[in-house]
C-alpha cells in the first residue's frame, strides 16, 4: 500500500525505492523522507522546515526513534502489518497517528531518501500553524493515552 498525495509534490518515479525495501522483506513501512539527504531542505518553505524538523524531533523524544521526516506523506506499507489499524484522523493528523501506530505496534520501520518539490501556498498548499498544533496534540495522545 502507498499514499501519494495527489499535487505531485513527490515524485511517483520514487515508488521502487520505497517498495524495494518492503519486497525484500527489509521493512514493514517505508517513509520516503524529504529530509535524509541535507541538499533537500531547499526544497522546502522555511516554516514548513521548521514544523517539520520540530514535529519529528518530538516523535524522536516521545516515541524513542530516530526517523528523519514524520511529516511526510510519501508512506508504503505491508497491508497485512496494518490492516486492523483504526484509523480517527480526518486531516493532516494523519501522519503522527499512524506514527505512533507504527512504532507501539513495534514495525519495522526505514526511511529512504526520495525527491521533493514543494508548492507554495499561493499554489495550493493547506498546511497551516493549526495543523502542526494538531499534530502536537496527536503525538501526545496516542503516546500517553491510546
């Protein structure tokens, strides 16, 4: 299974080294990460760097890991490891949610570097502050409450 936002923003070309991993049984998700090859962060608004930088920091802290892009939507995954996942989020809380599902159901998790080419806001974009206050909110909850 992979999620693909639909503006083209990550490029499809890069599904082979996200599904590379999961068919070689090297991994149960693979997130393609923006954010593992420095030359990346060019690519990015400087608030949505920064966002980004703090929220997978947070989930680092929180859920004892050391990925480098939870913000990003470019996810491939082995059905079978998360079909009985309930899935609540109705917006961009999406990512920290099934993060945190990921990793307390213990899934072998590994990021691979893929290409980006950010929107700007006048172009479409949607995230907002609201959403990285939500996102907050998710990591918390799911990490001490769910």
């Amino acid at each position: 299974m992979v999620i693909q936002d639909a503006d083209l923003e990550y490029n499809p070309c890069d599904y082979s080294k996200l599904l590379k991993l999961l068919l070689d049984d090297e991994a149960d998700v693979v997130y393609g990460s923006r954010l593992k090859e420095k030359s990346q962060e060019k690519s990015f608004l400087f608030l949505s760097l920064f966002a980004n930088k703090f929220l997978t920091a947070l989930t680092n802290i929180l859920y004892g890991t050391k990925i480098t892009d939870m913000e990003t939507c470019y996810k491939a995954f082995k059905r079978e490891c998360i079909k009985d996942f309930e899935i609540k989020a109705k917006k961009f809380e999406f990512e920290p949610e099934i993060t945190a599902k990921v990793i307390k159901n213990k899934l072998r998790l590994r990021e691979v570097p893929i290409s980006y080419n950010a929107r700007a806001y006048s172009e479409g974009k949607k995230v907002k502050a609201k959403d990285a206050l939500q996102a907050i909110f998710t990591l918390f909850y799911y990490r001490f409450f769910d």
